[in-house]
C-alpha cells in the first residue's frame, strides 16, 4: 500500500512530446534549418542515424548531456524499457534529426556557430567508422593474446581500487560463512555476497577497460573514448577456448585467483581445464533441471504458498537449483567438487563463459571457439529463473494509493454496494471524527511498515490460534502491494449479511468470497493469487493514483520507512473489534466486550493509535473507514 498527504500526491510528469517543444521555441526568423540541411545529412550518413553519435552532437552544440534514451523520445522515437535494458542500439532517421535540431534551436543559434559543430563531429564519425572497419581485419595473435592474459591478473592482484573492493566482498562472505553450516546446502543461496560476484561484479570488464597500452590501442585502430572491451573479448575468445592453449591456463589461473580471494575455496585451475570433467556436470545439471521431475517440483514450489510470500518461494527455488547443482557435482566431480565448492566452480564457469560471449551475442551460446562450457546448464538454470519472473514479477502489482475515491470506485467495480464508499478521517479529534457518518463497517489504516512490527508480524504467527470458520473472513497475503486489495476484500467480506446481500451478485468480490468461504486463509490467498484479472484490475486502479508507483519501490535503498502497508478493522460475527492484517496468520481480536456499528469508528481509532510512535515528529498514517453514503 501507498499512502502520502493530500499535499503530497503527486504524479509524475512525461517527457514533452517533439511538437510541443517545437510550438513554444521562439526561433529567430533569420535562421532557418534549410541553412544547415546540408550539413545535417552529411552527419547523418556518417553515422548511419546511431543515437549515441547524435547525443555526441547535442552535447558539441548545446553544452548539456542529454541521455540517449531521452533525447530519442523527444524526437519522436519510440524507445521501450526493454531496449534501455538490454543497451540495444537506437537509431534515428534523417528527419528525425533535423526536426531534433529544428526544435533545440534559439536566437543565439547561427550557422556561423552551428555549422563547424555539426562539420567536426561530422568527422568524428567518418573517423570511427574508418577505424571499425580496419579493426574488423585486425589480427591479434597468440603471443600477445598470452601477454594481456598474464597483465590483466597482474593488474588485479595491483590494483588498490579493486583489492578493497574484493577485501570488502570477502569480509562480507565470511561473516556469512562463519554463522551458518557451510553442509548445509539451504544456506547457499543466501550468499548474494561471494561466488555470484565473480560473474555478476563487472570485474573482469573493469580490468579489460585499462589493459591496452597506448601502442596496441594505435594498433587496433581504438580512439580515446572508443570502449575497446568489445573488440578485446572478441578478439581473445579464440585463443582462451583453445583447449590447453597457454592463453587458456593462464585465464584459468586468473579466475582461480578471483574466486579464492573473493569467497576463500581454494579451486585449482586444472579443474576449470577440465574440458571432461565441465561437459560431465554441464550435461547432468541440464538433464536434471529440464526433467519433468524438476518442472513439476518447481510449480509446486512456486503455487505452495504456505511457504510465504513471492520472495519466500522465489529464494526456495533458487535453494532447489544449488541443490541440483551440489547433488551434479557429487556425481561427476568424483569427490574434487562436493558441496560449496561445487557452488564456486560453476559460478566461475559462468563467468568464463560471459566473459567469451561477444557483446550482444547470447551468453547461452557458450564460449566462442572454446569447449569448457556450462551453457546447457545455464541455459536450463535461466528457463526456470524466468519461470519464477514471469510468475511473481512480469505481473508485479502495483502499490495501491490510499485515497477513498480510489478504493470507492475500485470497490465498486469488484461489487461494494452502491450504498457505501470510503471516507477520508482527516483527524482523531472529537469534531474531526464527527464529520463522517455515524455508523463504520470497516476501518482502514495505511502507515510505514516498520523492522519493529515487521518482527512483532512473524513473531505473532507462532502463536496464533487456528483457523476458526466461524470467525471473520480473512485472507493471508502472498503478494507483494497487494494489502490495498486485501483490505478491500476484507473490509466487504465481513459486512452485515444485510449490507453484503446489496451487491450484484455477478461481481467479483461477492463470487470470490462465495467461491472461498469454506477454504482456509492459505487457500483463499492462492486463489487471489492466481486471478490475473484481478492483478490487471487493481494495477489499473493504482495506475489512476495522483501519487507515482514507481516512487514506491521499498527496496532497501529507500529503507523499511518507504514500504507501506494496508490493514483493515471489522466486526466480527460475534460482535467484536478484529483486526485483519494479510501478513499474519489470521484475524486478532481487539478489545474486551462486543462494539457496536456506532462505537466501531471510535473503538478501531483507539486500536490505530497504539500503533503509533510515541515520540514521532511526522505522522505517516493515514486512516478511512467505510461507511454509508451520504
């Protein structure tokens, strides 16, 4: 849940469209883009429309840096996450960089000033694109291929940058390792911090990036600001797969070193030559992880949600993958790669076999010319990996805005009675609750979901009662965001039967609560779950928010203050105040006699208020309650 002031929801702006820019520039009459057309095309062709060279001239001509990214959208080009994402190249048409320049254009603009730009950058690209074609017959042979392998360890085990970056990785992995069974096979995947970075850290490209010296640079036609990894890995990928090649066991010898420094597992670089042993284990994990067996172990893990919620069952698979992984070693490594060892061995592998894949091509592929590879492997380990994203995450539910015109009209289209809505409480004072209405059904309270009642959830579920049929309807929740929904389900749940029975009976709320009555919370949560309809539905609503979701992330960056959560308070069956929060383990009864539909409101403050820090200077909470219309 999302809650802010009303002062602070705010939505955030988009980008302005080419055509409006272009309607308020005040251009002087005197300069006309025709002046420059020439000069334009001439770039254009020299750089064949690519975004990072037309970002280049914007930043010769104007001074500013403008992401490529963005300065594509202003001229019109359509540019999805996905190709942010994976750095696909961005190009851009003839007419789409004049108009560019035509709407970048003021009255200090001439040609006098614009047209030697646009000339030197001009050739700038010719420069570029000469030397990318004298690169692609460039040969790097053998001996210097043994050279910048031997230089790029001796630059690692030098550098005083990256020797405190892997000093600090390292304290972190043993502070790991020493609070945990290392046998223990469960406790790998915690270790996101050790192995994976051997692959994931971006060292090697770093070490890369600085390894030519200026005469080999010359040599292979690479320019100041050209990025030579490309060419480099392209060009070593050769010589690294030949099998025995010095080059080879000299890059063994390299990730060796990494890996022992970064996680302490002493791996010997004839185990990484092994091209029998590699196959072995590749070819047994791909045969596992593509089963049936492993397909239907996973469903059960990802739809088994009394495990927890998504991110609980996210990292059960991932322990279910290094499981496979150890149990492949033991089997081919005959006893050289058992347990944790196993876990480094392939994590260096993978780095092997990134580190050969030529940017832009697939690093499933495998090494380009070598035979020590894990692709099977990997290939099979990231078809399950998407199987987990495809579930939990392509359909990520958007945090839902506290705000009572959304939960009304949300409300209303899964089958709230037209007879009720949300009512904001603006404060606790005596007058302010005055204000609404004199009976509550519910009463909903979105506040920061805190380390301290984080720990006071989960430590309630070890005592909490079992379920009661009888007692309010509850459901537990297993999505991330989705407690607004939740609280709405739960609010129109526990209504008077009278209340309830006013809404069609078509919609969704009345057919799920129907469909689930006799299930228990667990149950109802998978069933919740599993209606992408309703997933559509409540992202569309929160979507309509004035506050931004992507603002709402509560990623560890931002701290456990940024993450809010939704609970709701009803009257019980029996009567009573109860207190229904999706995160724990079912309803909890508040207060010591039976509430009245008038003392609801009054008797749910009271509970909201015990939540609330006693020496707070900012009061993050915001509370409504339901009510009938007035």
């Amino acid at each position: 849940g999302t809650w802010t002031g009303r002062s602070l929801r705010l939505r955030g702006t988009s980008l302005l469209s080419l055509s409006s820019i272009t309607h308020y520039k005040m251009v002087d009459p005197s300069i006309t883009i025709t002046k420059l057309e020439d000069a334009l095309q001439s770039f254009h062709a020299a750089c064949s429309g690519n975004m990072d060279d037309v970002t280049s001239l914007f930043q010769a001509m104007s001074g500013q840096m403008l992401p490529g990214p963005v300065l594509a959208q202003i001229m019109g080009v359509q540019v999805t996450e996905e190709m942010v994402k994976s750095g696909a190249p961005i190009t851009i048409t003839e007419q789409q960089l004049i108009g560019g320049v035509l709407a970048a254009l003021d009255e200090t603009d001439t040609e006098e000033k614009l047209r030697p730009v646009i000339e030197a950058q001009t050739q700038l690209c010719s420069m570029r694109r000469e030397n990318a074609q004298r690169r692609k017959d460039a040969v790097l042979d053998a001996d210097l291929a043994l050279d910048i392998e031997i230089r790029l360890l001796d630059s690692m085990q030098h550098d005083e940058e990256m020797l405190a970056h892997i000093a600090q990785v390292r304290m972190i992995h043993d502070a790991w390792r020493s609070s945990v069974d290392t046998s223990d096979v469960s406790k790998f995947p915690s270790v996101a911090i050790g192995p994976q970075l051997i692959s994931m850290d971006g060292l090697s490209k770093v070490t890369h990036m600085g390894i030519l010296t200026d005469e080999e640079r010359d040599m292979f036609f690479i320019q100041g600001n050209d990025d030579p990894v490309p060419f480099l890995l392209a060009r070593m990928a050769p010589h690294r797969g030949e099998k025995l090649s010095p080059t080879a066991s000299a890059r063994c010898q390299r990730f060796a070193w990494l890996a022992r420094e970064l996680t302490g597992e002493d791996i010997a670089p004839t185990l990484l030559a092994d091209a029998t042993l590699v196959a072995a284990l590749d070819s047994a994990l791909a045969e596992d992880l593509s089963s049936p067996a492993t397909s239907a172990k996973v469903d059960a893990i990802l739809g088994n949600v009394a495990l927890g919620p998504s991110s609980v069952r996210a990292k059960a698979v991932e322990t279910f993958l290094v499981e496979s992984l150890t149990k492949a070693g033991e089997t081919c490594g005959d006893g050289k790669i058992a347990g944790y060892k196993a876990v480094v061995l392939y994590a260096i592998m993978r780095a092997i076999l990134e580190e050969d894949a030529v940017q832009g091509a697939n690093p499933d592929e495998g090494a380009k010319g070598g035979d020590v590879s894990v692709a099977k492997s990997l290939a099979a380990m990231k078809a399950i990996r998407r199987r987990v994203n495809d579930r939990f995450f392509r359909k990520k539910w958007l945090p839902l805005e506290s705000n009572p015109e959304i939960f009304t009209e949300f409300g209303r289209q899964l089958g709230l009675p037209a007879a009720l809505e949300f009512f904001e409480v603006f404060g606790f004072d005596p007058e302010l609750l005055a204000m609404l209405p004199p009976t509550a059904h519910a009463v909903l309270a979105c506040f920061p979901l805190t380390e301290e009642y984080s720990a006071s959830v989960q430590a309630s579920k070890a005592s909490a009662p079992p379920h009661d049929p009888a007692g309010p309807f509850f459901v537990q929740q297993s999505v991330p965001n989705a407690c607004g929904t939740i609280a709405l389900v739960h609010a129109f749940a526990n209504l008077p039967s009278a209340t309830g029975d006013a809404a069609p009976s078509d919609a969704w709320m009345p057919q799920f609560v129907s469909a689930n009555k006799g299930k228990n919370p667990l149950q109802r949560a998978s069933a919740l779950e599993e209606d992408d309809g309703l997933a559509i539905a409540h992202n569309t609503m929160a979507s309509q928010g004035a506050t931004n979701p992507a603002d709402f992330k509560g990623g560890s960056s931002q701290g456990f203050n940024a993450v809010l959560h939704f609970v709701v308070y009803v009257r019980g069956p029996d009567g009573y105040l109860y207190e229904l929060d999706g995160l724990k383990a079912g309803p909890v009864r508040k207060g010591d006699a039976p509430v009245s539909p008038e003392q609801m409101l009054a008797a749910s403050i009271d509970e909201i208020k015990k939540m609330l820090p006693a020496n707070s200077e900012e009061l993050r909470l915001n509370v409504m309650a339901l009510c009938p219309s007035q």
